[in-house]
C-alpha cells in the first residue's frame, strides 16, 4: 500500500535513529514512522511509501507493558509484504521524547499519547474563561516529556480582550510561550509556523472541543481532518478527531493530531516544581528543607499566599499536583510488586512443569 513518497528527513529521521536502527534491523527490514493506529493495525510511512503494518507476534509477547508497542509518531522497524499485504513491525526504536499519561479509568497503566515530538501545542479555546489550574496540569506533562511547551489561546476572534486573555495565561504558563490565534481570520497563525521547520514534530493537545483540528487542516493548508460545527445552544465546538495522527505539511515540518482529553492523569513525572517557577524561590526560605507547604511551621510559602506575595490559588494547584504525583507513584509502585510475583509464579510453574516432563523421560 503506497501513498505517498517522502524523504525519511522529511520525517524527522536523524543520526540518533539511524543508529537504532542498524543494531536491530536485518535483511529487508526498512525504517518507518508511526503516522496512524486504528485497532492495533498501524499505517507506517517510509520512505517508499506508506504502509498497513501489525506488530509481530513475538514482539507483542515480549512487551511487558502497552507502552512499549508501537505509538503515533515512533520509529519502527518495519518488515513490508512483498505481495503488498499488511507488513509487520518488528521493534519500536527508542524514543527521543514521549508524551505520556496514566491511561484513563482505574488502570495503572501508561498511555503514550505522542513520541518523538519536538514541540507541545497545548490548546485552549477563549469560548471558555482561561484556566490556569488546566494549564498547570498540561505544563507539568509536557515538560516531563522533554519537549518545548507552548500554550495556544484559540479562537481569539470571539473576546474583546485578547492581550488580557495572554496576560492571565502567561501568569500560569510561566516561561512557556503563550500565543493566541484564530483560523478564522488567520490571526497569529503565521506564530505556530516557525515550530515547524523541515524534520520537527509539534503535537497539539487539550480538551475536547478547542478547535484543534481546525488549527492543524490551516498549517496544512487544506481540509485534512474533519472539523465539527459550533454547538448553538453553548458556543462550544464539537470534539472530531477519534484518532491520533501524525501530518506532513508540505512547507515542511510535521503535526500529530490528537483526540481531546477529558482526563490528563499524571504518570510518571519529576517536574511538578518546574511548572511553579514562582513557589521555588519562595521555597528557599521555609524552616524545612522538605517543608511540604501545607501544615509545616515556619513555612515562607504558606506565608507569601496569606500576604498576597503568592495566588492562594495557585498554591493549591501546586499541592493537588503534588499529591496526585505521589499518589501515583505508590500505585507504580504497588503495580510494579503485583507484576514481579506474577512473572516469578509463572516462571515457578514453567520449571515445575520442566522437571515433571524430565522425571518422565527419565531424563
């Protein structure tokens, strides 16, 4: 299944995956980036074309956990079918940077929701009230994933205020960017081009309904993904996309697309601190060096948020996401335990069963 040829520079291909690439792949192995998922059968673009693919048998089997399978926007080693059939993903090479949450529900489990992105668009549209607390939780994912955040105000075009809108949200975002667009009269669009230069990869990411897919099908120029009708009776835009994937804009540079989130869980993630430039010079002057900011005496941040030195508010979204990190964290830790006895019992029973057949072979 050929579509479309492209340059694997074109796709973000560097010295750092063409070395991953040579110490796992063999004979009529080729290199291939994850630009779709759809019920586990994957569609792979390399630089022949693109591709239907499946992960192997053997690689499914190995994997202990569904982050290690292929996601939007990795590099795999793909093994096409001659006869033009669905080809198979041998290895998934590693990753230069992933954006990751704890999969929605009761599961303590990691969901990939992008890799190997050089750029986080986190979208809002101005059809709500901003949201710092929002912004908190998105900046803290996204720096932990190691890549550049940038906070876009979409649907600029329906506030009177736009740089008042920037000013509450750049309070919140930090050192991160804050821009403001609207695709509907082209306003600030000309700003999320220069994240995407030939080869780099920028993911949009936020809420259900911010016009996300609006944003994308204006970087490339045409009505790739479909786009929903603002809703009459609340101003909000309907959430369209139902999968992540990955576009190649002609200009150069690439966008992965994704579903709006109702949940951004925390997963594993130091930066909480990073996201709170503000509370950690503050910080310095508590009586406790692991002074939690909450009931400890002597505590400079506590007392910069009753003074009006530090948003009260702001502090309690520090503390809810530092809880939930440690809260994590122990259920990592307690998954972790349960899977280790399961994989010792289920090596125990194999070696129970190895020597059972060896006394009956008289072996």
């Amino acid at each position: 299944m050929q579509l479309m040829s492209v340059a694997l520079e074109q796709l973000g291909w560097t010295p750092f995956f063409a070395d991953a690439f040579a110490l796992r792949a063999v004979a009529g192995d080729v290199p291939g980036r994850v630009v779709l998922e759809h019920n586990h059968v994957f569609r792979v673009m390399a630089a022949g074309g693109e591709h239907l693919a499946e992960s192997t048998g053997r690689m499914k089997h190995r994997a202990e956990a569904r982050h290690e399978l292929p996601a939007v926007g990795d590099w795999v080693v793909l093994r096409p079918d001659p006869a033009g059939g669905r080809g198979q993903i041998r290895a998934v090479l590693p990753r230069r940077s992933v954006f990751a949450r704890k999969a929605a529900g009761r599961e303590t489990e990691q969901q990939v929701v992008a890799a190997n992105i050089d750029t986080v668009f986190v979208v809002f549209g101005l059809d709500m009230p901003v949201n710092p607390r929002s912004i908190d939780r998105y900046l803290v994912v996204a720096r932990h994933s190691g890549t550049e955040p940038v906070v876009v105000l979409n649907k600029a075009d329906l506030v009177d205020n736009v740089e008042g809108a920037i000013a509450e949200a750049q309070a919140a975002a930090g050192t991160a960017a804050v821009l403001a667009v609207s695709p509907k009269t082209g306003y600030g669009l000309d700003a999320l081009v220069r994240f995407l230069a030939p080869g780099r990869t920028a993911t949009l990411l936020g809420p259900s309904g911010v016009g996300k897919s609006t944003i994308v099908n204006h970087l490339v120029g045409h009505e790739l993904l479909a786009t929903g009708e603002v809703r009459d009776w609340d101003a909000r835009g309907r959430h369209t996309s139902v999968h992540r994937q990955l576009v190649v804009r002609a200009e150069g540079g690439l966008i992965i697309d994704t579903p709006g989130m109702r949940e951004l869980a925390l997963w594993d993630t130091d930066t909480v601190g990073d996201t709170f430039g503000d509370i950690a010079p503050l910080a310095a002057g508590c009586r406790f060096r692991d002074c939690r900011h909450e009931t400890e005496p002597g505590c400079a941040v506590k007392t910069a948020a009753e003074s009006g030195g530090l948003d009260p508010e702001r502090l309690e979204s520090f503390r809810k996401l530092q809880r939930e990190q440690e809260t994590v964290e122990r259920l990592r830790d307690e998954r972790a335990l349960i899977d280790s006895k399961r994989h010792a019992k289920t090596q125990n029973k194999s070696l129970r069963a190895l020597y059972k057949n060896r006394e009956r072979s008289g072996t």
